[in-house]
C-alpha cells in the first residue's frame, strides 16, 4: 500500500473510532438560487481530494442531482422504504469517492412506518457509513417543514443565496425558521452564487452575518462566493458538471475554494483530517423524531 493511501486508511480509522458520517443540509429559501449546481460540484470537488461523499437528492418535488449528470436512474429511496431495494442498490456511483443517493417521493413515509421498519430502515441506513465521509443533501426551494426536518437533523447548514434581495430575504427567513426549531445553536455555512464580484458577495455577506448574529444570535461562518459564470448554464445543457466539463473556468475556481475552506484544507498540502459527524444513524433518528412532529 503507498504511503498516501495509508494515511487515508489511518485517518478513516480514525474517523471511525471518533464519529461517523458528517451531513450537510444545502437549503435557500427562494428556489434557482444554485444549490443543486453547487452540491453536486463541491461533491465533485471533494471527492477528488479524497473525500467520499455522497449527495441526496432531498428534493421532494423535484429530482435535481441526477439531470445535473445527465442521467435518470430507475430506483430512489422510496423504493428502499417500501423495502424493494437495498440502499446499496439504489446508491449511483458518479466518479471516484462521489455517490449520488436519488430521493424521490417517499421520504414523508418513513414517519408513517411503524417501529420495526424505521429500525430496519436505519440499519439500512448505516450502510452508508461505508461509502462516504460526508453527506450532502440537497433540498428544495422554499422554508417547508421538510426543509427545516433536513436543516435540524443534520450536523451542519450550508445557506446559499443570489444577491438577488428576494433570495436574500428568504434565506435570512429560513435561518430563521431553523433557529426557531433547534434545540442548540446550528453551525452554518454561508455561501454566495452567482456574485458579480469578490467585493458583492463580502458585502452581502457581511450583511447577513450582523442581522444572524443580532436578531437569531447564530455565528454565520462565510463559506465563500461562487462568480456568475456563463460555463455553468453550458454544463447543464450538455449534462456534465461544469466542474469536470471546465476545471479552470472562474465558478470550478470558487468552488474548489469554498471546499477548502468547509473542510478546513485551506493549503494545498492536502487532507489532515476526514470530516467527522455524528453519524448516519443519529441523523436517521433526529430526522424520524422531526418528522413525527409534524
Ligand atoms: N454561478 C452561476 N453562474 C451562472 N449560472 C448559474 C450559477 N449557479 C447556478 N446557475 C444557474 O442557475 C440555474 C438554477 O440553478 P440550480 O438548479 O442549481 O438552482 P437550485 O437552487 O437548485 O434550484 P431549485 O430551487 O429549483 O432546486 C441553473 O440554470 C444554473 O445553471
């Protein structure tokens, strides 16, 4: 084994003595506002720093993630909650390191499932644990319960907002909406699209971290911005992720950018750690018990 790969395996030793799977809800508020182009393209950007991550389509309404790669797969979670598939089968592997986990409908049935099947589903679950060090969900647009449910459960927010006013008002709204549903302060990650500039995107978000830290006492931690750029909509059109269909254009630079700084690998040195949560079965129980309430 290379000596690269066995500080991989020690660290996921590591990992696993210490916690589980790290999950990230991407949510907005007002929908367009690029958290499907910037989920499946930071899993992307992850996984080639060796990161495993896997992206959940957390869009009820609409599946996002697999037109981003130009596919349609066949099964989603509501076939593994029904008990057809096994997770394992439904999981769709995307590059090196990057599964993508297709939702669909069915995710409010897991609350109607009785006791024994949500501990079956959880176990299920856990097998994720196998194939990932990160979780990334991508949600729908709007401040649903079921976007908050995703928000609270996981261990940590990543908000993106245009600087549009309307996107920036409801993401301000949706934060809001999860800190009034969270027992603890959440740890949140803030993220600019579609910036004009550097200096836009720092005003914009300077703006949201004095109203977050005065009105809902949250610390909004600037993630970063990725720059309008005309690559993006080429990618969508031709079904490839602009950051493999343009490595070098200005919003695959951001975005390489923003992973660094979530997952503190400001350097170019490489991995120190593998991001460490509180697991995939907690979530699975947080998101149970979140979603019963409704
Ligand atoms: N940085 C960018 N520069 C230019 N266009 C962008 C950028 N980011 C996203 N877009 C475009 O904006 C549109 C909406 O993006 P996307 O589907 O990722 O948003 P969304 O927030 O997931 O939408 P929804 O709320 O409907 O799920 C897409 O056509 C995408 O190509």
């Amino acid at each position: 084994m290379k000596k690269k790969d066995q500080a991989f395996e020690l660290r996921n030793l590591k990992r696993k003595i210490a916690g589980g799977i790290k999950t990230y809800t991407v949510a907005s508020g007002k929908g367009g506002v690029g958290k499907t182009s910037l989920s499946v393209n930071l899993a992307l950007a992850l996984g080639s720093m060796g990161i495993r991550t896997i992206v959940l389509d957390g869009d009820l309404g609409l599946a996002n993630v697999d037109v981003m790669f130009g596919m349609y797969p066949k099964y989603h979670l509501g076939h593994v909650i029904s008990g057809e598939k096994k997770l394992s089968e439904i999981l769709v592997s995307v590059q090196e390191n990057v599964y993508i986990l297709p939702g669909g409908t069915g995710l409010q049935d897991m609350a109607d499932l009785d006791m024994t099947k949500q501990v079956k589903l959880i176990e299920e679950f856990s097998s994720l644990e196998e194939y990932g060090n990160v979780l990334l969900i991508d949600t729908g647009a709007g401040i649903h319960r079921s976007i908050v449910v995703f928000a609270i459960a996981s261990d940590s927010l990543i908000l993106v907002t245009s600087p549009d006013p309307t996107a920036i008002r409801d993401c301000y709204g949706l934060l809001k909406a999860v800190s009034l549903s969270a027992a603890a302060s959440p740890e949140v990650y803030l993220i600019i699209n579609m910036a004009k500039s550097n200096k836009e995107a720092l005003e914009i978000a300077s703006r949201l971290q004095y109203t977050a830290r005065d009105f809902l006492d949250i610390n909004l931690n600037m993630a970063g911005y990725i720059l309008r750029d005309p690559h993006v909509e080429e990618a969508v059109k031709i079904g490839i992720p602009f950051i493999i269909a343009d490595p070098n254009c200005e919003a695959s630079k951001c975005v390489i950018q923003i992973a660094r700084k979530i997952f503190n690998l400001e350097n170019e040195e490489g991995i120190e750690e593998v991001p460490t949560g509180r697991g995939i079965k907690a979530f699975c129980m947080r998101l149970l018990r979140q979603l019963q309430l409704r």
